[in-house]
C-alpha cells in the first residue's frame, strides 16, 4: 500500500543516561517533547555514549540508568507510537560521523565553545578535561545531521552547541560542494533551567536539591519545605521579594493559573502573604503533576522487558535513518567503499 512521505519538521533531542530524571527536566524539555510529537516526526536519544563523556570510571551506571530514562519518558507521556526513543552507543553512524567531523573543526574552536568552556569550569577538569568530553560539541552535531533533524530543543545555555554544529554543516556542505547536511534550529523554552530547591543555579540529583519524576508525595512535602524563599522575608506581613524566590520561580513554571501566580506575587510583595501559605499552594500544585506520572512511572517500571522492546524497536528505525545519512555523505565525500 501507499505511504506517503512524511513532511514534518524533524526534532532530534535526548538526555544523558546518568540517572532518572527531575522536574528540571520536565519543564525544560519534556513537556513540550510531549506536544511536539504530534505535529513533529521527533527522535528521542538516550545518550549513553554521552554520558561517559564525564562517567567512564562508572559504565554500569550508563548501562543501568538506559532503562530508567526510557521509563520516565514513558512515565509522562511519550508515545512509542509518534516518537522514537533510541539508544545512542547502539547507531554506529553516529560514531563514524564524528570521526569525519573532528576533521572540520580545530581544537581552538572546541576550547572556545561558551557552553564547553562553562562545564569545564564546572567540572574542574582545568587541563586534565577528557577528550571525549572536549569534542562533545562535535559529537553532538553528528547526532543532529545523522537524524537530519530542523528543530533542537536546547536550553540557552545550550544554544552555542547547535551554532557549531550549523558551522560544520556549513562547511561540509561546501566541500561537497551541495547541500547533503541540513542545518538545525535551536529551540529555547519559555522557563529558563529551573533551579535547585535550595536556590542553587542548578537542579542535580548528586546535589540532593533535585525532585525526581518518580518523588513520592512525602518527599514532594519535603522539597517544597526546605526551598529557597526570601531570608528579610520574616514576618507574614513584611513585605517580601519575588525575584530569585525559588518558590515563585516553581510557580511560574509549573501553576497553569497564570493570573493567581501574579495576584500571589503582588500581595508577597506589598505583604501580608506568608512562606508556609506560599509554599502549600505550590506543593499542591506540584503533587497534582506529579501524581499520575508517578503512577504510571510505576506501572512501566514493574514490565522492564516491555520497555526495552520499545527502545530495540526504536533503535532498529534510527539506525536505517542514521545509515543512510552516512552513506549519502561517504558517498558524496568519494570515500572508500567495498560495495
């Protein structure tokens, strides 16, 4: 029978197989990984090989955390169906493609990426950073041209990643002298990275300031107790700060009552509206989103074979995807072939 071709813009995203994943991950790209399935043809990778970037002393944690991050994606939402969820370390095109890539892009270029550069610093790896964790950049842009994929959702801080794989598509393409790679567009979520409970820049499960998809509602409670809200912030009726007031930066990114939260503001910020009384709306709001994706989080994780089956499948239609991009462009590049 007839198929037609599919026409829609193509979404290439993923996450690093090092642990299950949090409510900085369901704001800042699952959500609308969810509603994009419908109206995109979106490839979700779990990046294994990624991972190991900055955990090669650890492979079984790679392994292990395979599985769990395609339960969460199952957990809130993600149809096997529409998208498909893929093992990275599993496409051999992508490896390949890096190698070809790492001979368009100098090492100053890599050192002077914003994004590497800040996790450097991070991490501090100083000199001591691992090769494999210096070419990221390059190993990303394979994924992104493997899949042919127009749309990344990436956060800000991410953004410099698809400018330098749109670079190296830029220059390939000129020395094939045709257009055979697509360039991608980055895609930046209205919530910036949501910070940890405790007020810290970032949310992290090693930190321990991290609430897990699968959070139990006690430990909801108890998140939502223990965050960041405004130290001058004494007595209900003084008036109290909104800006980098964790609670208010929850609120903004999860309560769909856009005006309660700036009617909630307002009173915060002439006075007479209390931390406790702040904080129960949120945890209300928090355990009415995470309620169902625990429960089905649940019913995935107790049929482990049935998950793996979703991502075999789903890695089995990559790897066609992603083979033929690198046989078009060893082709195209007049590289050695047997056939």
């Amino acid at each position: 029978m007839f198929s037609p071709i599919d026409t829609r813009p193509v979404i290439l995203t993923g996450d690093r197989t090092t642990g299950p994943l949090h409510l900085g991950h369901y704001v800042g790209s699952l959500k609308s990984r969810v509603a994009l399935q419908q109206s995109h043809r979106q490839f979700l990778l779990l990046a294994d090989t990624q991972a190991l970037t900055d955990n090669a002393h650890d492979p079984e944690k790679v392994r292990r955390n395979v599985l769990e991050v395609a339960i969460d994606y199952l957990a809130v939402g993600i149809d096997p169906a529409l998208t498909t969820i893929c093992v990275q370390s599993a496409l051999p095109a992508l490896a390949e493609l890096t190698l070809l890539y790492l001979n368009f892009v100098t090492v100053s270029r890599l050192e002077r990426n914003p994004t590497i550069k800040t996790e450097i610093q991070m991490r501090g790896f100083e000199r001591d950073v691992p090769a494999g964790f210096l070419c990221y950049p390059v190993a990303q842009a394979a994924d992104i041209t493997a899949f042919k994929a127009t749309v990344v959702p990436v956060g800000e801080d991410q953004a410099p990643l698809i400018e330098q794989t749109n670079e190296i598509v830029r220059r390939l393409n000129r020395q094939i002298g045709r257009n055979i790679l697509v360039e991608a567009e980055a895609m930046v979520p209205r919530v910036g990275r949501l910070p940890g409970v405790d007020g810290k820049a970032k949310m992290s499960k090693s930190q321990g300031n991290a609430i897990p998809l699968s959070a139990s509602p006690d430990d909801i409670s108890d998140a939502v107790r223990r965050m960041y809200t405004d130290p001058d912030h004494l007595r209900v009726s003084d008036p109290g700060r909104v800006e980098g007031n964790v609670v208010f930066t929850y609120l903004d990114a999860f309560c769909d009552d856009r005006q309660l939260v700036e009617d909630m503001k307002a009173h915060y910020r002439r006075g007479g509206l209390g931390d406790v009384t702040l904080k129960r709306h949120l945890e209300e709001v928090l355990q009415t989103l995470l309620a169902p994706i625990r429960e089905r989080r649940a019913r995935y994780a107790a049929a482990p074979n049935h998950v793996m089956d979703v991502v075999r499948e789903g890695t089995r239609k990559a790897r066609e995807r992603t083979q033929a991009t690198l046989a078009e462009l060893r082709s195209a590049l007049g590289l050695f072939t047997l056939d």
